[in-house]
C-alpha cells in the first residue's frame, strides 16, 4: 500500500484495478466474431452532467442545439471488419476519428486511418522525439497473450494519441498485414512523424446524458461507446446475424461489465421496443450503431441499441476533435505511459504542474491536460525560470482561465504566446477551481499492472508536481519512490527569427549598355532563421538581375531593381540603375565591333578602344584598322572574299559592288597585303564622311 505524502486527507486512487480488468470470453462467442477484450472496466464513469443541477450550474441547450427526434450522421467512413483479433477498441476510436475528421472538413467520406498502426504501437511504446517520454510503456502482451487479443479501451486510446503517437493513413500500416501475418511488425518510424492529424480534444460524456450525447453527436459526426454483447440479448437470438433484413436490435437489462466497443451515428427515439428479443425495454427509442464486423453482419454492418441498456448506461461516449499535423511544432511531455492514476483530496484548490527546458528558441502557444470530472473550473498559469523544485518560483508570464464542459483530454489555446529562449525553463501550472465532493482528481501516469497488461513509467526529479496550495509542492516523480508524472503537454512552436532589415552595397548606378554591376545584399539580423533574398527588375528592357544580384544594362533609360527577403517579412531595398545613351565617341566604338566583331561591344572593350581616341594615342582611323587585326577577327579565317565584304560594310557602310569586290579580291590573290587593303579602305572618302558623322 502506497503511504500517503500529503498530510491530511490525499488518497492516491487507481483507476484500472488489476483485480477487475481480466479478459473477458463469451463462452458461447461464435469464433467468427471477436467481440471480447474491450477492457471497459478500465473506464471509469464520468459523472452525469444532468444530474448534478444541485450542485453545478447544468449545461443548458439553445434551440440552436436542440435535437431531432430521430438522426443518422452523414459523416461515416466505410464499415470495417476487425476479424479474427479483439481489436474492436481500435476499431471504434479510428471510425469516430473519421467521422469527426470529416465533419471537421480536414477529410471525406473515404479517409482510412490505421487501427493496426494505433493498436500495434500501443503496446510497442516508442519514445516521443522529444525525449521526455523515454523510458516509459505500456504492454497489452502479458502472459504471453498477443496485444491483437489482449484488448484496450477509448481513454487508453485516447492518451496514445495525445502523444502524437498517430494517426497515420491506413495504406502505411493496412490492416491486411496483421492478417496474414499476426506477428508482423511495423517500424518505430511509423510511431511519430507519419500522422495525418494530431488529437486536440476528447470529450468523455455519460451515456446517461441522452440529450448532450445527441448533440455532441451532430456536432462531431459520431461517438465511441461500449456494451455487453451476448447472445440473449440479441433480437435474433444470436450475435451471429449475418445478413439480416432489418438491423438487429440489442437490449440488456443487467449490470454486466461491457465487452465490445462500437460507435454510435444516430438515433431514433420512436424506434419500437417491440423490436427488440426476448429482453424488452421499458420504453422505445435506440441508438443507431455502427459495428466492427464487416458490412454482411446485421443490416450492412448497423445495428440498434436501446436507450435503457444498462451496460451502455453506465458507459461513456466518447467524441474527438482533430487539428492538422502542423498545428504545433513540438509537443512537450512527460507521460507515456496510457494507465491513469489520479490523486484526490476533499482540501480546496489543487495544483499540478509539469516542469520543462525547451531545446531552442520556442513560443509556447497551447496547453493541453486532462480533467477527470464534467464542469471542471480551472485556471492555467505558466512560469519562466523557475527552480527544478518549484514550478511557481519563476517570473509568472500569464494566467488564464480554463474551464472544461465535459471531462478528457483538452487543448487550450494561450491569450498570448510565451516566448522562450533555448534552454530556458518554464512550467505549466494547473490550478482547479471547482469545489466538490470529488474535487483535486489529477490525472497521473505511473507504473503499475493487471492480468492483461503492465504500464511502466519512469520520471525524473523536477519533472512534475502537486500541491495544495501552489506555493508548497510535492515532487511527485521523486516523492516516495515516485516514477510518477502529471499528464501536462506544452505545446510549441519553433521561433522564426525573421528578416528586420535589407541594405545593399548600393542605392543607385549609371551604367552604359552591357555593362554589368554586382549588387550585394546584407542581411539583419545575421541569425535571421531565412535569409534568402529574391531580386527583380522593374523594366527588364533597361536592365536585368539574376538570382544572385548581378545587373546587366540593356538599353537606355531607367530601371529600379528590388531585393525582397523570402522568409515574408516584407522587407526590401532597392537600387535604382540609369542605362545612359553613348557618347559620339562610343557609338563610333560600337559600331566598329557591330561590322567588324559582328556583335556588341563588351563594357572593358568600348572603355579601353573609347580612352585610346580620347587621349589621341590612336586617330579613329586607326582604332578602325586595328579591330581587323585583333585574335577575335583573325581566328575567323576569313577567305580573301569574305573578308572583303567586311570591309565594305566597315568602311563604307553598304554591301559590296560586284567590280569592286572582284577589284580587291584580286590584289589579294596576287599577293597584296591586306594590312594594305586596311589602310586604304581606311582611307576612302565615304569611311572619311562616316567619321566626321560622329564629331570625330
């Protein structure tokens, strides 16, 4: 017996007693139909909403939330069949997943999510990427049954999934797998970082609570449930129904434990006792169900179940609220074990809290923890820089009410972002404001086990805390052996330190045509997480940018060329270019490389040649003549007649006369230099006439 660490009236309360959670067999079970191992008595009842008007203001529903008297939710997925393993849990909470999926228009009527990949891993604990759950598990193996019969319920499910431990789709881990091989395995990898959604809520209501039931159901598409299935209790007389005209109807009148998980669409609350077998209820009205066991059982896999079932009655309904995979980029945790204990006292306010040091530089944006009783009143307080021995010894950074309708887990999202720095630490404070009979339940994982399975965690001093007064803590993960760990998630985003400032090497250039100008970019602050930059032109007829800056001018005129950064900050700069006109003296130049080059002049040449006439090193004659005796003439090869017409359009400006090209081809075939030749083009009148064209 564990001894009590707080003074006064703290019981440490387990929930899945070893002694009441044994398989459970119908001994008359048709092996065709594995309706046993839901573990339902793991669960313990939520408390009726509607019951406790004397002493909670009861939830009251608009007439905007008033239900019909009959209803079947549109938003199922496919009937599945579980055949040959008790894996109806599984089952039921991935058919009420889609369905809510698929209200919630993250998906359609033919998404498929994976009950092997969420039963396999529940009993095949992989540490969270994180590390805070390391050393924790749960194993539905023991003795030596497979974890395919061994069987498992909704709040065991739903405690997997909070660790982001799932969904995936059903084609990476299709269920035909584990049927033709029921000791195949799946890799860790398929664990995290292959889920298509993360769980953001769970509402556990009672089965009792008809009406919210009812509207939870329109609301969220669907609802897992359980129920005691056995032959008598059958309208047909048998669990076995294939293929039936009507779908079955199931009624029992007595206080079994349940054994089967199913979903539940609808209902109609006309639907005729009478049709119910040799237990009749009271009174008519059923919900309408969605089954495990293939489309050719009952009515194309549905079935009825009546409102007055004692088994379901005294059951939850379970519901489910998905968010996208990158709601959050990391999901702070200790907990990875799904059996829950919870630490109750009759005292005032209760606290617990979970301690963390982030990895780097984060912005907690939500909280999510678990509440074990309907109407819950809370209050969130988060810390930063608080001692490894107390969680509310730090700079206090919000507080915030968090009030809780229904009993599960819960994703509250903070009034404001708590921005952390790497290596910094923080706590997550719960404080319970609801005063009951019932009042101080936290919801903890530690290690224990039953018949059919162990849960092991393991903790670490200055992980996690109680207290009575949130001044005063207990450390539950070292307090008389402790290993415990409060269920508190912190979920966070990675801080995307983004461009405030763009300056470039410079603000503005005259260039002349082909010319070309580097621009270089620096960048504020230099650990901005996106530094890359774009660039563009705005008239790409003045001038062009590459990727990497580098301008070219094109023709004249003007062009303003912006450097905007990628990470969407919205910061740029920008350099405005000015392609001026040539001079007298460069069109001169240019139009010696257009007729004798065939191309256009490259900045460094029209300097140089440009410079040359200007400090009268060489006459404008001279410059023309050198241009045909440079490599980049001479290497064209040019025969006598080709080089010829050369100079005809050089020289004189026209194509060739055909006398006068056989003229001077001539001389050339006899011998005639054609530096001569040059020269004496160079010479001509109408060369003379193109010269003083230019001002030259």
């Amino acid at each position: 017996m564990r001894k009590q660490i707080w003074t006064g009236a703290l019981v440490l309360v387990l929930l899945l007693q070893a002694g009441t959670l044994n398989v459970r067999a119908e001994e008359t079970e048709p092996s065709t139909l594995p309706i046993l191992t839901y573990q339902g008595n793991g669960e313990e009842p939520v408390s009726s909403i509607q019951e406790a008007g004397d002493e909670y203001e009861c939830v009251t529903l608009s007439a905007e939330t008033a239900v019909p008297a009959s209803y079947v939710s549109p938003y199922i997925t496919s009937v599945k069949n579980q055949n040959p393993y008790g894996t109806c849990w599984a089952f039921a909470f991935i058919g009420v997943s889609e369905a809510s999926i698929y209200k919630q228009g993250l998906g359609t009527a033919d998404t498929d999510l994976s009950e092997w990949q969420l039963a396999y891993f529940m009993s095949h604990t992989v540490t969270d990427p994180m590390g805070g759950t390391a050393g924790d598990s749960f194993t539905a193996e023991a003795g030596g049954t497979s974890y395919l019969k061994s069987g498992g319920n909704q709040e065991l499910a739903t405690r997997r999934v909070a660790n982001w431990q799932g969904l995936t789709e059903e084609a990476r881990a299709p269920y035909t797998t584990v049927l033709k091989n029921p000791n195949a395995t799946l890799p860790d990898t398929v664990a995290y970082g292959q889920d298509a959604y993360h769980l953001e809520n769970s509402y556990w209501v009672s089965m009792k609570d008809r009406t919210i039931v009812k509207q939870l159901i329109q609301e969220y598409g669907a609802c897992g449930s359980s129920y005691y299935s056995a032959n008598e209790y059958y309208s047909t007389g048998m669990q076995n129904s294939l293929e039936t005209s009507e779908p079955v109807a199931v009624y029992c009148p007595h206080k079994n434990d349940t054994n089967h998980a199913i979903m539940i669409i609808g209902w109609d609350d006309t639907y005729s006792r009478e049709n119910f077998g040799e237990h009749k209820p009271d009174a008519d009205g059923a919900w309408y169900c969605k089954n495990s066991w293939g489309s050719n059982w009952s009515k194309d896999g549905y079935f009825w179940i009546s409102y007055e079932d004692i088994p379901l009655l005294n059951s939850n309904a379970y519901f489910y609220e998905y968010g996208s995979t990158d709601n959050y980029d990391h999901n702070y945790q200790y907990d990875g074990g799904v059996v829950n204990y919870e630490y109750r006292s009759s005292w005032g306010y209760r606290y617990q809290a979970n301690r963390y040091v982030t990895t780097s530089s984060q912005s907690l944006k939500a909280v999510g923890f678990y509440t074990a009783d309907a109407l819950y009143q809370c209050m969130i307080l988060i810390y930063k820089n608080c001692t490894a021995d107390n969680p509310s010894s730090g700079t206090l950074m919000l507080t915030q009410k968090a009030d809780q309708t229904y009993a599960g887990f819960h994703t509250v999202v903070l009034d404001k972002p708590i921005i952390l720095g790497k290596g910094e630490s923080f706590s997550v404070v719960i404080k319970q404001l609801t005063s009951s009979k019932e009042a101080g339940r936290i919801p903890v994982d530690v290690s224990t086990s039953g018949s059919w399975y162990e849960n092991v965690s393991t903790s670490e001093d200055g992980q996690s805390f109680i207290g009575i007064d949130g001044a005063k803590w207990t450390d539950i993960s070292s307090a008389d052996g402790g290993n415990e760990n409060c269920r508190i998630k912190a979920y966070t985003d990675d801080v995307v330190i983004k461009v405030s400032k763009i300056a470039l090497n410079k603000t503005g250039a005259t260039l002349m045509k082909n010319e070309t100008l580097d621009l270089k970019a620096t960048v504020t602050p230099s650990n901005a997480a996106n530094k890359a930059v774009t660039w563009k032109s705005s008239n790409t007829k003045v001038a062009t940018v590459n990727s990497r800056g580098k301008v070219t001018a094109k023709s004249p005129g003007t062009a303003t060329i912006t450097c905007t950064a990628k990470d969407g900050s919205g910061k740029k700069a920008t350099c405005k270019i000015t392609v001026r006109k040539y001079t007298e003296i460069e069109e001169y130049v240019s139009r010696l490389y257009t007729r004798a080059l065939g191309r256009e002049a490259e900045p460094a040449g029209m300097k140089y040649w440009v410079q040359e006439i200007r400090s009268k090193r060489r006459t404008p004659v001279q410059v023309a003549e050198c241009f045909f005796f440079v490599p980049e003439f001479t290497d064209k090869k040019l025969n006598n007649t080709e080089f010829v017409k050369t100079l005809y359009r050089a020289f004189m400006g026209r194509e060739y006369d055909k006398p006068g090209l056989d003229y001077w081809v001539a001389r050339l075939d006899r011998g005639e230099s054609r530096k001569t030749i040059v020269k004496t083009f160079a010479g001509c009148e109408e060369f003379q006439k193109i010269i003083r064209g230019f001002g030259l």
